[in-house]
C-alpha cells in the first residue's frame, strides 16, 4: 500500500454479507468483450442462444432433480 492512501474512515465488512451470499459475474475474454458495447447486448444475444438451444434447463431446474429420488 502506497503511505498516500488512508483508509481510517473507512467501515470495515461493509460489503461482506452480500459478497458471501455470491455473485453471478461472469467474466468474459476480451476478444469477446471488443464486439458488445454494454452488458446489455451480451444479455440479448445470450437469451437469443439460449432460445435456439434445444432441451435448455434453468440451473434450478437441475439442482431440484439432483436433490430428488427415483420412486
């Protein structure tokens, strides 16, 4: 840490329980990144794949099934 930098008034674990709850960020490459502007075009073009790919299932979806048994 640089001497300049004072973080006395700072409050400590501000942040912390909503980073423990976890985060969906995902981090893309940048040659990827170079051809959307914002997250917002990443987001219409993930669900316009996500509408041409067969048999798609939500995260949810799959975690309920894990937990659950074949009768």
């Amino acid at each position: 840490m640089r001497p300049e930098y004072d973080f006395s008034g700072g409050t400590r674990g501000k942040h912390a329980r909503r980073y423990a709850e976890g985060t969906n960020m995902v981090l893309i490459d940048p040659d990827v990144a170079e051809v959307f502007p914002d997250s917002a075009a990443v987001n219409e073009a993930l669900r316009a794949l996500l509408r041409i790919v067969p048999g798609r299932r939500s995260r949810r979806a799959r975690a309920t099934r894990k937990g659950t048994t074949k009768r």
